[in-house]
C-alpha cells in the first residue's frame, strides 16, 4: 500500500490528524493495533481546553460534543475543610472548558473516517517504521495474518507511549527527559451524578482526591495510593470512605455514592522526548510525551500537536514548503514543556509526600492558599488550566 501521511496509532491524535488532512485533500492512512471496540473504550481525562473545542468543531467533530458536553466556569480546590472555586472566564477573559469523555471523542471521529474518510485499519500492529531519513520511509505491520507494508511520504507516530515509532529514532538523534513520581492514582467509575458541578481537586489531610465527571449520571473519581497498590486490596466501601474523608469540609456537603463500574490504578510520570521530529518521521501526542493526568493535559497537548503538524503538512501539499514543519518540533516543546511544568506544579502542590513530610505539607498549603486569596495567582492557574497559546 501507498500514502502520503502513514499514521500509526488510531487515538485521539491520530485520529483527528487523519480528519484534517482529509479535509485538506491530503491521503492518509491510519492503522491501529487494538480492536475498535477497544479504542472506543480507553478511559482518559475528559477536560478539553477551548483550543480542543475549536479543533473538533472546524473538523465537522463536534455536532454531538456542542450537545453533550458539559461546559464549566472553573474548578473547585479544597484544603484544610475549605471551599475555593476558581472561576476561568473572569480570571483569563471569557475562557472556559468543557467536559467530555475522550472515549466519545474517539467513537465520534471514527464514525467519520469510516463514514467515506480515509482508510482506518484496526488490529493491525505495526512492528516498524524505517528508512525515516530517505524520501520514502515504510511502516511495516501485521494485518488479517499478513505482514505488509505501507510506504510513505511522511510517517507520524501517534502510537504513545509504549509504540513503535519512537524506537525508529536512533540512539544519540533524541534526548528523554524523565521524572517518576512517588505515588499512583486509584480511579473508579461510579453510575452516581456528580456530587457537584464542578470538578473538584482536594489536598485532603492523607492525601490527594479529585471528584471528576463523564456524564451528568456518570462520576470519575481518583484517589492518591502508594505506587504498587493492587486495587482488590481497596473494597467499594473503603474507597467510598477514603474519599469521603479527603473531600470533608465544614459546612454541608455530601459526597454521593453509588455502584462502582471500574476500579485501576496508574502511575504517574512526567517525559519529554527531544526533537519530535527524526527525518520524515513525525511523532505527536503521547508518542512524544507523558504529563501526569492532574490537570488533564494529555489529550490536550495531542490535539495541539496534531494541530501544527496538521498546518504544516498542508503548507507543504499546497505551497511545497517545508517551512511550517521544519519547524514542528520547536513549536510544540515550548507548549510541551509549559503544560509539563504545569502538571507538575498540580500534582506536587496537591499529593502528599509518601515520607508525610511536614514542612513539605505547609508550603502546599501555603501555595494553596496563595491562588485563593491572590487574584493574580489564581489567573496563573487559570491561564494554564485552561491552555496557555500557541507559540512563544
Ligand atoms: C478525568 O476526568 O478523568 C480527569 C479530569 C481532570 C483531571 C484528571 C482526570 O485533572
């Protein structure tokens, strides 16, 4: 098989990249390795910044999310038994986000690839991308039992973290930087309206929850847990607890509960892997790097990628300059790196340290305090939480 953009990984990236590029005229493949019942299962964070909405929206993705999304002014922070809400569109200009469960994001864009978009291959594992530094670099995969392969224009790697395309870079073309942090997150999915309009991101005395949503009948919620934690050892009863516990404040508020769906742990881990770009091999979205899911910036940063991928891939089809994407790398780091500082900043204002060290304790408290008693600290927050722009 012959294209001009080979994308390997069919997520939310990879997916919204073969869409624009349709769009623009420009053929593109998409395989992904798992099935679509599976990708159309993924669970991930659910917070889209305004940049996110407008893409979807431009790309004909966006009738259902316009119907079903939840829009929301701001976020809620709770320490020491107290309430703040930060409300984005006074603090940043009118902005906000909206939520909307990425697993809908995904059924909605692969309706419209297999609705006469360009082709979209499910279980087919792609083993390698090679040759990225010739005109002509080919994604070897594995489909309906066959080894094929797919030669190309271009190549992006969509794949995340764990794919193929970033091993196609050699060893001394890249630079990852890495940090692991010392604790997980339990999340569940519960059938329960959320206990409140808004998500809410509490330093509880033991340690970090979050109150999050899918739906109005569907909450998400997370808990901080050591690293290694085996979910059987939390029952339903003893997550409900812990969660009650950490989100207590004075004055009357109630967390709901209902069953539990779902029940995983991940670990958190920030990386950063430098260029994004190897000769004809483009990577985008988790391919080229983790933030860990406080703040949701994730999908994200997928999507602003893909963005200037997308722009860039389509100067060259019109114009044959290979200005814009020459540049791609550069673009995006400065982004990246904002939203890995960012993602960082959140969760280590808001986890307890494992050693429950005590200074360490007060000074995320002070921070806290800090957002919630000085506007210009909490449009900080706001600014990012709500995506910081394009571009230095
Ligand atoms: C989620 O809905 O899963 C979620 C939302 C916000 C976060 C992290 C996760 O910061």
């Amino acid at each position: 098989m012959r294209t001009t953009v080979g994308i390997v990984g069919g997520g939310p990236a990879g997916l919204l990249l073969a869409r624009l590029l349709h769009r623009a005229g420009i053929d593109c493949v998409v395989l992904e390795n798992r099935s679509r019942a599976y990708a159309e299962r993924r669970q991930r964070a659910g917070m889209l910044e305004q940049g996110t909405v407008d893409v979807l929206r431009e790309c004909g993705a966006g009738d259902r999310l316009d119907v079903e999304g939840l829009p929301h002014r701001g976020i809620e922070l709770r320490f020491d038994r107290e309430r703040h809400h930060i409300d984005f569109p006074t603090l940043t200009g009118g902005r906000g986000v909206m939520i909307y469960p990425q697993t809908e994001i995904v059924k909605d864009l692969i309706a419209l690839q297999l609705a006469g978009g360009p082709p979209l291959l499910f279980e087919a594992e792609a083993l390698a991308v090679e040759s990225p530094l010739s005109d002509s670099p080919v994604v070897r995969y594995v489909h309906e039992g066959r080894e094929q392969t797919l030669d190309c224009d271009y190549v992006v790697g969509c794949d995340g973290d764990h794919g193929v395309s970033r091993a196609a870079f050699p060893a001394g073309t890249y630079r990852t930087y890495a940090h692991d942090y010392p604790y997980s997150w339990l999340g569940i999915l519960a059938d329960v309206p959320p206990s409140g309009g808004e998500l809410v991101y509490a330093r509880g005395a033991t340690g970090f929850a979050l109150h999050s949503m899918r739906s109005t009948t569907v909450s998400r919620l997370y808990l901080q847990v050591p690293n290694g934690t085996d979910p059987d050892d939390w029952s339903d009863e003893r997550i409900w607890d812990e969660l009650a516990a950490r989100f207590a404040v004075d004055g009357d508020w109630r967390l709901n509960r209902g069953t539990i769906t779902a029940k995983s742990v991940t670990s958190l881990r920030s990386r950063v892997h430098e260029p994004m770009r190897h000769g004809r091999l483009l990577l985008a979205g988790d391919a080229a790097h983790i933030v860990p899911p406080t703040g949701a910036k994730g999908l994200n940063l997928a999507v602003s990628d893909v963005r200037v991928l997308a722009r860039g891939l389509i100067e060259l089809h019109r114009t044959g300059s290979t200005q814009l994407l020459d540049h791609y790398s550069q673009l995006c780091l400065d982004r990246v790196w904002q939203a890995t500082r960012f993602s960082y900043d959140m969760t280590r204002m808001l986890h307890a340290q494992p050693d429950g060290d005590a200074f360490d304790h007060r000074i995320q408290l002070a921070r806290l305090r800090r957002i919630t008693t000085s506007r210009r600290a909490a449009a900080e927050l706001a600014a990012n939480y709500t995506g910081l722009p394009l571009g230095r």
